[in-house]
C-alpha cells in the first residue's frame, strides 16, 4: 500500500479585513517535510499518519503541509498554487489511499468550497478504487461535493481542538480497512439548520460528545462528525450538520445522522449564548473575591480571523480606573518593533489596538513602561505549539498589555508569564480568544466569563449579515424545521 499525506488548511472568515495570501502561510508553516518538524494542530495528524502506515509496512508519500492563521478570503492565485502542488504529487505517485487534513471552512477567491475543489479534482485524478480520508476542524462547513468525492470525513470531537491526533488515528484506521476491503464506508449528513458555537468543556456538549463516543462503541456506526459549522463564513452551507459513516448502510447512516442532529436540536435553550456585555462582566470583577477572572473577549479571537487588536475591554478597564489587569495578545508588528528598538525597561507613548480596520474600535493612546520582551515564544494548544514571535508586556497604571508580532489567539498563560507578567497577582486576566484558553486558562481562573463583545466575529448569530445562506436557521428563527 502506498499512502499520501498532506495539509492545506486556513479557516475563512469573509467578514475580516485581513486578507489570507501566501505570506498568510508562510508565517505560520509552508513545508514538504511536516513530520519531521514539530507538529501543530493541523499537521499533528499527518505525524499520527505516518507512524500508523509505517508502522503497517506502508510506503508514505509526503506531499505539501500548509497552514494559516484564520482570517479574510483566501488570495486565488494562493489557493491555486497549493493546491496544484498537491495534486501534482497526487498524480505523480497515484497513493492507495490518499489522507488530507483540511480546514473545511475555506474560501477563495471564486471558490466558496476549497475543500470540495481540492477532493473533486483529486477524486478525478485517482478514479474510485483509490481511498480519499479527509480529516477536518469541527468549525468546518460540510458540503456535498465532499461527500462525493471523499471516502472518509472526520472532524474534530473536541473544543478547544484537543483531540486532532486522535480522530487522525481513526480516519487511519478506517481508511486502511476501506483500502482491504474489509468495510464499505457510506456517509450521510443531517441539516440542523443551527448557527452558534457549541463549547464541549461543559454541559450539555460534554455530554454529546460521550454520547458520539458511546454510539460508536456500539458497533452499527463506524464514526459521528458533529460539524459545527464556521458561523463568519459566508457561503451556502454555513451551519452544523451532523454527519454519520456506516458500512454499507446508508439509511442507517441517514438515521443515525438525524437522530443526533435532532439530539442537539433538542439542545438549543441551553446552549444559546446569553453572555454578560464587558460592563456587566466587569461590574462582577469587581464584586469578585476571588482572583483573578479570566474574561473572554469572544469577538476578538485571531482563531477565527478578528485582528486582534480592538480596544473594547481595554478601555472600560482605563475608564474604569481599575488596577491589576491583565489583557492580550494584542496583534501589533509595528509596536513591537519600536519596543525591541528602546528595550526592556523603557518608557515611550504609544498608541494601542484600533489600527486594523473599523471593526477594533478607536486606538488608545497610554504612556507605558515596557516590562519584558521575548523572541520566538510560543504557547501550547494540547500537544501542538503554536507560534507567537515576538512578545512584548507593557505596563501602565497596574493594566498589563501583552503584544505580539504574530497575529495569534491567547490560547496558554505562558504567552504572559513566559514575559514575566504574574497572573496570579492580577484581578482579572483578559484573554482574546473564543474557547481555546479554556483548557489553558481554566485552571489559574477564579472564574471563567464568556463576554458578548463587539468586533470581527461577534456572537450574535441571528445577525450576522449573511448574502449567501438562507435566512432559516436558528437563532435567526425560532423553529426553521416549520418553514
Ligand atoms: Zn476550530
């Protein structure tokens, strides 16, 4: 058997100003050798792949490994180039079975489904004897023309994203049993007709996810996805689906398929995202007696393609006058700069956040000592290190500020302490990040608030201004199953 691994990967969010080009990938990781560098989140599994096959005997063919900070449309002729490099090695060494790890929310530029683009042509390339397993991010938009062409889709479990190795090591297995014909994978998926994010550290999610689990345990079903759906993607099959595999039985498949989608249906009250606005959050800080809070500023998250540089929070924390705050990572290449220029222990003015585009807010302009600086940090997500570049602690009236020079979302405390910045001295500790820091996070926090912020990917879903999906959906509608 020969197998061939790659990863294209970049989660779309067309409302954000940042375009994603090459340079986008480049700073993150462009590479032909993945597995032998150190892994992250998306291409941990091609690590997992290639243990697994040659573990087996196998031949492994090692094609391209590109990832992205999520943030605005992908540039076209980006795209193109990456995914023809891909399938180029796909032609040339016509693999057995060809394993793929991708985003599932991408958009291009004149194509609103990277996925199903790169699946079709591959699947043409390959004919039907070859076996193709895609493994996704849950926040990923599944559509028919990946189902049609893939084999096998699997998409994470777990948010924050902590079991990508995992569900690496199951589409392995499958893809292998499909490869000798010992199963015949069918799939199918089930419209929930639900946008919203569906945290999995706590009730009721928590719960779904041992349920998938269990049901697979029970043997008539080969996995369950719940797809969540990427809410800041503008394309037509923006929402959560839920998808079942079976052997052979594709009204099994549809059944089970319908049966937990209308399980998470029945899950809608709550899981809605009723969240204090940041002056309500911050009126219980100061009510708090234990420390420090850790606040979501939700809206921000460089994860799903917001700046990470608006400056809400920051200014009711100075309008506030409030003392010991921790807030970061504020995206700022520029600042970051004129502080590796003056130096640790400097004081300079300096104008914070607000410089991306409309949806930041205005800028703040602080005088600030600078604290500490570091190059080359990164901070752990599970087992995966994701990069941070250079970091910056600023301070100024007992508010701290972390800075880096690699837009990235606050996924672990050591983004500030690994600068010397003492969060268990700190009131509250703000982190710019949807649902990563949780697992990070959580541990060091008094308590943990989710704020309803405004920015790039604010968490109001029965809003957000949708020109390309159909209005019937919750929480848009209350009940989209009677339309
Ligand atoms: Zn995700």
């Amino acid at each position: 058997m020969k197998v061939l691994i790659a990863c294209l990967a970049t989660e779309t969010n067309t409302f954000s100003p940042i375009p994603t080009g090459t340079l986008a990938f480049e700073e993150l990781a462009v590479t032909r050798s993945a597995t032998s560098e150190p892994a992250n989140l998306f291409s941990a599994p091609l690590h997992e792949w290639r243990r697994l096959a040659e573990q087996r005997g196998w031949a492994v063919v090692e094609s391209l490994s590109a990832c992205a900070q999520p943030s605005g449309t992908t540039i076209k002729r980006a795209y193109e180039a990456y995914r023809d490099e891909i399938l180029a090695d796909v032609q040339a060494h016509m693999p057995d079975i060809f394993l793929i790890f991708m985003h599932g929310a991408m958009i291009a530029e004149g194509y609103e489904d990277c996925e199903g683009d790169l699946l079709a042509r591959a699947r043409a390339i390959l004919g039907d004897s070859a076996v193709i397993g895609m493994e996704n991010d849950l926040h990923n938009h599944l559509t028919q023309a990946m189902l049609d062409a893939a084999n096998l889709i699997v998409a994470f479990k777990e948010y924050p994203h902590t079991d990508s190795t995992d569900r690496a090591r199951e589409l392995f297995r499958m893809a292998a049993d499909t490869a000798e014909a010992k199963i015949d994978p069918v799939m199918r998926d089930y419209d929930c007709r639900m946008i919203n994010m569906f945290h999995t550290t706590r009730a009721p999610m928590q719960k779904f996810v041992a349920d998938m689990q269990a049901r697979e345990a029970m043997g008539d079903v080969l996995s369950l996805s719940l797809c969540h759906g990427f809410p800041w993607g503008d394309c037509e099959r923006v929402g959560a689906r839920m998808l079942a595999i079976t052997d052979g039985n594709a009204e099994r498949a549809s059944a089970v398929a319908r049966e937990f989608g209308e399980y998470l249906w029945s899950l809608r009250q709550q899981i809605k995202a009723d969240w204090p606005t940041i002056g309500q959050a911050f009126d219980r800080v100061e009510a708090a007696d234990a420390f420090p809070v850790v606040l979501a500023d939700f809206a921000d998250n460089a994860g799903g393609g917001a700046p990470a540089d608006s400056t809400f929070v920051l200014q009711e924390v100075l309008k506030r006058g409030l003392r010991d705050v921790a807030i970061g990572i504020f995206w700022d290449p520029v600042l970051v700069r004129m502080c590796r220029d003056v130096g640790v222990g400097g004081r300079m003015q300096v104008r914070v956040g607000g410089k991306v585009g409309a949806m930041s807010g205005d800028p703040v302009d602080i005088n600030v000592t600078i604290c500490g600086l570091k190059e080359g940090m990164s901070q752990m997500m599970g087992q995966s290190a994701m990069p941070m570049g250079t970091g910056v602690w600023l301070e100024t009236d007992g508010v701290h500020l972390i800075l880096s020079d690699k837009r990235t979302q606050a996924f672990h405390p050591t983004a500030f302490t690994d600068l010397g910045c003492d969060l268990a001295a700190m009131r509250a500790v703000v982190v710019k990040s949807s649902q990563h820091f949780y697992a990070g996070f959580a541990p060091i926090a008094s308590e943990v608030i989710y704020m309803a912020t405004p920015g790039a990917i604010t968490p109001d879903y029965a809003r957000i201004p949708y020109a390309k999906r159909d209005p019937n959906y919750w929480p848009r509608v209350e009940n989209p199953f009677q339309n």
